[in-house]
C-alpha cells in the first residue's frame, strides 16, 4: 500500500493502522458511537474494521479512510472518512464522516481535516464534497459550516433518520 500523508502542520492524517485499535477504543464515548459508529465498538471489531480499511486503499475501493494525528508522536485524536462512491450520491460526489474523541474536541481539528480531506479528494476527481449529519449534531453542523459547507437537501438514512445535507463544490470553490 502507498503510504498517504496529508498534513497542514498542525493535523496530519494518514491511513488507519491496527495499532491504532487501542486508542480508538479508549476514545470511544457516547457521542461517537451515537453519530458515527452505531454501536460500541470491541477491539476485534475495530481490528477487522481497520483491516477493511487497510484492502480499500491496496485495491483502490471506494473508501480512504484516516487516522487524525495531532502533535509530534502522532497521537490518534479521531477518524474521518472518505467514501468517493455510495448510495445516494452523483457521480464525482464524495460523502465525509468525522469524529473526534473527547479530549481532541473543540480545537479546530475536525474542521482542519475536513480540508485536507477535501483538497485530497479534488486531487482524486472529486467534484462535489457531502456532508451528511443528523440536525441535532451542532458539532458536527458547526465543522461543516467552518469549512465552507453549505446547506442541501435533506435526506434520509437507511432507518429513517432524517439527514441534513451540506454540500461544498470542490470545482467552484477549491480547498
């Protein structure tokens, strides 16, 4: 596997590892598994999640997912992913899902990597970057609207729960 490395200096993201496993657990909490990951997480879940990962990059799959790293060892503050191809998006729209554990929130990360997420998947032939979130995610609304998201339409997820759309075009406005 190619190694990607995205970095503005102060966040660095790079592909989930499996010694990753640990921290991720460790910063599971409510809210993370409320938004993101739909039910609490067990370390051989997270492995076999992270080995998933791992194939998607080696075979080019539809999704990239990253580590979110803050300062000089590297830590796992979260996650965001990429997926460039999924129920429910145009063609050259790609979905991004974030989320941060609880000690990493409230710095600006999330919104830092939503834009190098961004300048990546423009560089990859994506036209349009989605935000899917459920309204009542102020935090998760607040990083979108800070990276320069704007509302869409709404729509539903797979059980029902209403989606607010937001929609930043890469071509229009680049990262």
């Amino acid at each position: 596997m190619r190694e990607v490395k995205l970095s503005d200096g102060i966040v660095t993201l790079s592909p989930l590892r499996l010694d990753d496993a640990e921290a991720h657990l460790a910063g599971e909490d409510e809210p993370m598994v409320r938004w993101l990951n739909g039910g609490p997480g067990t370390r051989e879940g997270v492995e076999a999640y992270i080995r998933h990962c791992r194939e998607q990059w080696d075979t080019a799959g539809p999704l990239r997912t990253f580590g979110i790293r803050v300062g000089a060892d590297g830590a796992l503050a979260g996650t965001i992913d990429l997926r460039f191809a999924a129920e429910g998006l145009a063609p050259g729209q790609v979905n991004v899902a974030y989320g941060l554990y609880p000690s990493w929130r409230g710095r600006g990360l999330a919104t830092r990597a939503v834009l190098l997420v961004s300048r990546y998947a423009a560089d990859q032939g994506g036209k349009q970057m989605v935000i899917q979130v459920e309204p009542e995610n102020a935090a998760s609304v607040a990083v979108a609207r800070r990276a320069g998201f704007i509302p869409g339409k709404h729509a539903h997820g797979e059980d029902g729960t209403r989606l607010d759309r937001y929609i930043r075009d890469l071509r229009i406005d680049p990262p």
